[in-house]
C-alpha cells in the first residue's frame, strides 16, 4: 500500500518524454480508446483476448481509471506531443490475482514501430523504480507475442518462469531495480 502523498503524487503525474505525453486517462478518450480495442490485431494477446465492444471498451477504460483511485498508480494515456493524438495505454496494472504488479503497454496499430512503446515504458520503468520505489517491476507476455517480448527484452527484463493466469498461459519477464540502474549507468545501456 502506498502512502497518501505518494498515491496523490502518484494521481496527479503526468511524464513527459522527447515525444509523448504520459497522463491520466479522461472521458474525452473514449472514442480514441474504444477503437484501439475493436482492433482484433491489437487485442489478440491483451487482457481475455479479443476486439472489444464499445461497451466493453467503456467498462474497461473505467477499471484502468478506477485502478488509480485504488492501488495509487496505474495505467496512463499515451499522447502524442505532436499531434495530441491518443496513441494509447502503458503503465502498471495490479488487479485482485496478479502475481505482482506488472508494466503493460498496448498502442493503436499507425502507433507500431515508431519506438512509442519503448519510450513510454523506458518512463514508466524510473517512475516505478525512483518514485513508486519498487524494488522490480514484470511484464506478463503470451509466448507468441513476439513483439511484445522484444520490447520487455529492450527494456531489460528477463524471462523467469511461466505462469497460467485466468486461463492464459503466460510468459513473467521482470527486471529488478539494481539491474534497472547498473543498465543505465552503463555506456552501452539499454535504458533511457
Ligand atoms: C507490443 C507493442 C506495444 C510493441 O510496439 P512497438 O512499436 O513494436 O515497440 P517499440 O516501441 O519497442 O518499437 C520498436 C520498433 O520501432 C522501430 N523504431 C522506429 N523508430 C524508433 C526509435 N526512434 N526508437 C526506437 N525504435 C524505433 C524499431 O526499429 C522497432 O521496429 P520493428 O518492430 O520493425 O523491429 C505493440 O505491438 C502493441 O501495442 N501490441 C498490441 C498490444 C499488446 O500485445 N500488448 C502487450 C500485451 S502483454
């Protein structure tokens, strides 16, 4: 459990990266989000799997919302600097069952292979670990979500075991806070 300033600060964050804007999710989003969940391409490997319907899109936008209000910490909107388009979701998501909270990501399909992904989570990474003060951080990944696994890879998680979650078979990478700074005081390193 968080303190009650470090869940305000927590709820009142917004990250800022050379291209995008992490932020608190709001009801001016629901169109953008809701159709980053009608993708089936963009569901395939995500939460129970599958496109979902607006009115799903609506109940599940309201659980990452309330998920904030909860735990003091969640998943943010990813804005584009540029444009101010949404680009989509990446931050922590710890429901009732998980084995520990994780770092997730999931960016509307003209979003891919920009290097989106990797930013916004690099940010999340230092929130977890220099303001949250999280000694590790996982990522839960369905085996063949390759793309997926590359990015948890690039940020510095390891594969450490599998697990079955709500039915799924998953994939638990992690990184653990020590390893998180040794990479970024490396020349060669990975984190930004
Ligand atoms: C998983 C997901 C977030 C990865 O997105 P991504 O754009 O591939 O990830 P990255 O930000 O790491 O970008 C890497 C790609 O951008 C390219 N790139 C372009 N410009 C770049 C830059 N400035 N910096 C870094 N990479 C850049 C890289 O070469 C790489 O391309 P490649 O895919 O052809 O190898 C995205 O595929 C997605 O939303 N998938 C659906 C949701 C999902 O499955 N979520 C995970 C559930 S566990």
């Amino acid at each position: 459990m968080v303190s009650e300033r470090l869940q305000h600060l927590a709820q009142s964050s917004s990250l800022d990266t050379p291209r995008l804007r992490l932020r608190q999710f709001a009801e001016a989003d629901f169109s953008d989000y809701a159709a980053l969940c009608a993708d089936g391409e963009v569901m395939r490997y995500v939460g129970d799997r599958g496109a979902l319907s607006r009115e799903d899109a609506w109940r599940q936008l309201a659980m990452l919302v309330g998920h904030w209000m909860l735990r003091g910490y969640g998943m943010w909107a990813v804005e584009e600097r540029c444009s101010s388009a949404l680009v989509g979701r990446v931050g922590f998501h710890f429901p009732e069952g998980w084995p520990e909270p994780e770092l997730g990501w999931a960016l509307a399909r003209p979003y891919w292979g920009r290097g989106y992904a990797f930013e916004a989570a690099s940010a999340a990474l230092r929130f977890a670990f220099e303001t949250l003060g999280w000694p590790r951080v996982v990522s839960l990944i369905a085996p063949l979500n390759r793309r997926s696994i590359r990015l948890a890879v690039r940020l510095g998680e390891r594969f450490e075991r599998n697990l079955v979650l709500r039915s799924h078979e998953l994939c638990l990478y992690a990184i653990e806070r020590g390893n998180w700074q040794a990479a970024r005081l490396s020349p060669q390193a990975a984190v930004t």
